[in-house]
C-alpha cells in the first residue's frame, strides 16, 4: 500500500536504529502521546531495538482509557433502561463499567452495535425513525471532526431521534497535566500525528517553549517513529527545545480549517474528567447548548450514582508514563484482554494491551 | 484510535440531495466509502488519509518523499556544520 510500506522498510529502520545510537551520548527519556504509536512500537519490537538509553514512556493519548467509568455507566443505563440504539467503536464497547460493559449488556439483549464510523450511526437512525440512536462518540481531536459531522449531517436531514454522548478529551492539557507530575521526568515528547492532522501545530510552539521540551509531531510507521526519536535526541543532544514536523506529508502547521470549523459549529471546550488521571480543567469538548437535542446528555434524563474505581487496577499511573503495565501486579493474572480490570487492558492501543499481546517484544 | 490509514479516491459523489460529498476510496484491495467533507479540494485519484469514515488530510507526495530521505539530508547537514567549524578553527 502506498504511504504506507515504504515507511515499514526493514533497512530504513536498521539506518535509523544506527544514526540514534551514533548520535545518543546520554540517557534520555522520551514520551510517546499517542496509543497508536504506542502499539507501533510495541508491536515492531522497536523498544528493544533502540539502545538502553533510550526510554520510551506511554502517554495518555488512548480515548478509550481515559473515558470515565460513569460515562460508560451512562452508555450502558442509556442502551439497556432507555431502550436505545447504542453504537460506537469496537473498544468502547468492550471496556467495563462498574455494571459490565457494553457487549455484556448487549448479551443479556440490549440493542448494542459496533459501528466503523459516526456517519453510520446517522443513517442507522434515519432507517429507525421510531428508535432513538446514540452514538458514544469517544476521542481525541482526531476523531472529533467526525463526530462533529454526524451532528451536522443530522441536522441537515432533519432528524431528531440522533444524538451523541460526548466523551472528547484534548492532548495539550494532558501534556501540562503530564509535565506537572514531578514523577514523570519527560524530557522529549513525540506529538500525536493525527491529531496535529486537525489541529495544526500552533499550540504545541507555546507548549515547546513554556517546559522548555522539543516536541516532535510523529507518524505511526516504524520509520515515522524513528525519525520522529532521532528528531527528539538530536535536539535534546544540542540542548534545544522546539516543535518539529516529521509527520509533514500529512500534517500541515495549520491543521486542517475545514475540520476545525466543524468541530467549532458542534463542540465547546470545557473541564473533563480523564479516567485514571482526574479532572483536568478545559480539556475536554462537550456539545454546545444549541446542540442540546443531539447531545444525550441533555436529552435523556439519566441519574445514577457513581461507582468506585476498581482498586486493584493501576491505569491512571501507566496513563501518565509512572508505571510500565508490566509493573501492575495483576499484569496478566487477574487482568488480561478477556477479562479486564482496566481500560488500557481492553483497547488496541492501551499500553497494557500492547504489552501483553506482543510480550516478547516489549 | 486515531488509526487513519491511506488510500486513493476512486470516485466522488453527492449524497442526500447534493448536501454531503462522499467518496470511495481504495485501501490496498479494499474499497469503502468516506467523507470527503473535511478536505472539499480532494480529487479523484488523490492520496487521502481515512480516520472513522471521514478523509482528513490529502497526502502530500513530495513531502512523503522528503521523509524517506531524511537521513541523506541531515548527513549532508552534519558535514556542512563540520566544514563551518572546520574553517572557523582554521584546521
């Protein structure tokens, strides 16, 4: 596939695996933002390709793992007691709630469907006009432009049994949380490629500049990865701090304006709760009031308690890069990807998940 | 979930009476319909970058070339800084 195997070149990687090692004289430790890259390194067997030196710490950037656990609550009341049509992505569905997950409530006959895209879950309702869809429309900045299409899509057709249950949450205060924790020592961070996709790179100068951190926006492929480190290392080897685009034939230092505009007309920044992490203030997107009928937290009256963190699971300390997955104490006992204590067990891109799908790689 | 992957327009058109513009796009042996509402410049054959059912970004060939050639060029780089100082030191 083109821009796709050329990045996945075996001798490009070893190139890169040695102008890193040529050019490392100290230890260094790097943050990855993005599950996806985290899964791209772990799964290429790059962690324990790179020279010891070099650390590579998992951020926080997997949607699934920090949606809170009363959102999912909230999905599975909605689907189960309201009788809707609930869908989202494959993940979402499969992270426990502190009544079961999704697919649980889906076994014992909720109307729960897995969905590739938010625009499905428009058309879904319009076949159903006597059925409320709600479509559990988790994410990054990446993802919000979708979800934010499917509002208007909605809109322009007129319907008005879809809405969505918003759980958007946004990479740069996550950085700030991330570089305000004493125990997290990032020294270099990789950016989320898809997500500066949307957003331009305009918020990280500010960001390179304030913690005085290169920041590098990164791809996902092998070489991606490592060009995106040996960026990081070059800079930090010279004692510089700026933002850098390796990810360039795909991001541009605007983001995308039409994408932008789309999640403008729909969202509204506001506090957000990360699970694991806490409330981070202006860090997340909810629906803007004038939205409100397509935001099913307006729409449906929906008063449940909240349910305690599970105690054994120690995810909001992987989510910041404190603790590697392999140093939870239930790693692979009481929690596995059939059986999930936690969210970053369950997702693809979860740290945990990565380590014990690809064990002997990591 | 940020997974976007790269495939090439094939065809475009409008759905719901003109008012979304659609597009379906090859991925490797795969064709499936996406969005082509973030990125209205796109055209057929066009690289464009597919998240959740919804082009992002069209994908640049020159700068995707720029990439695969990094190495070369801050090697090229690197011996000019070298030459500066080389000549600055008078060795």
């Amino acid at each position: 596939m083109k821009f796709l195997f050329e990045y996945r070149n075996p001798e490009k990687v070893a190139q890169y695996l040695d102008e890193i090692t040529k050019t490392v004289t100290r230890p260094w430790k790097i943050m990855e933002l993005c599950g996806g890259q985290t899964h791209s390194l772990v799964k290429n067997g790059l962690l324990a390709l790179l020279p010891p030196s070099i650390q590579m710490v998992h951020g926080p950037g997997c949607p699934v793992c920090v949606t809170p656990l009363h959102l999912i609550d909230k999905a599975v009341y909605l689907a189960k007691e309201k009788k809707v049509i609930l869908c989202s992505f494959g993940d979402m569905i499969r992270v426990p709630g502190s009544q079961g997950s999704l697919l649980e409530a889906k076994a014992t006959g909720a109307d729960v469907r897995i969905l590739y895209s938010p625009l499905e879950a428009v058309k879904l309702a319009q076949q159903n006009p006597d059925r409320e869809v709600v479509f559990f429309a988790v994410g990054f900045e990446t993802t919000a432009p979708a979800n934010a299409l499917s509002v208007l899509h909605a809109r322009q057709i007129g319907l008005t049994n879809y809405s969505i249950l918003a759980s958007h949450v946004l990479v740069p205060p996550a950085i700030d949380a991330v570089m305000a924790d004493e125990a997290s020592q990032i020294q270099g961070i990789l950016a989320a490629g898809h997500v500066c996709t949307i957003m331009g790179v305009g918020e990280y100068d500010e960001l390179a500049k304030r913690h005085q951190i290169p920041i590098v926006v990164t791809g996902f492929e092998p070489v991606d990865l490592l060009q995106g480190i040996l960026m990081t290392i070059r800079q930090l080897e010279a004692g510089q701090a700026f933002v850098e685009n390796q990810y360039s034939r795909v991001v541009h230092a605007e983001g995308n304006p039409e994408a932008r505009r789309a999640i403008e007309e729909v969202f509204v920044v506001s506090d957000r709760e990360w699970r694991g992490i806490g409330t981070i203030p202006q860090s997340g997107w909810e629906v803007k009031p004038n939205l409100a009928s397509f935001d099913a937290t307006a729409k449906f009256d929906v008063q449940i308690p909240q349910a305690p963190e599970c105690a054994d699971c120690i995810a909001g300390l992987v989510l910041k890069g404190i603790k590697k997955p392999v140093e939870c104490s239930q790693f692979g006992k009481k929690c596995t990807p059939e059986n999930p204590l936690g969210a970053p067990m369950v997702s693809s891109e979860g740290a945990c998940a990565a380590y014990y799908h690809f064990a002997d790689l990591a | 979930m940020c997974l976007a992957i790269p495939g090439q327009i094939k065809s475009i058109e409008y759905q719901y009476n003109g008012m979304v513009k659609m597009a379906k796009i090859l991925f490797g042996g795969i064709t499936k319909e996406a969005s082509l509402d973030m990125v209205p410049h796109a055209q057929i054959g066009d690289y464009v970058l597919v998240h959740v059912g919804v082009a992002i970004s069209v994908i640049d060939e020159e700068e995707a070339l720029k990439t695969l050639s990094y190495l070369e060029e801050i090697g090229e780089l690197d011996e000019l800084v070298e030459s500066a100082q080389i000549d600055r030191h008078g060795l």
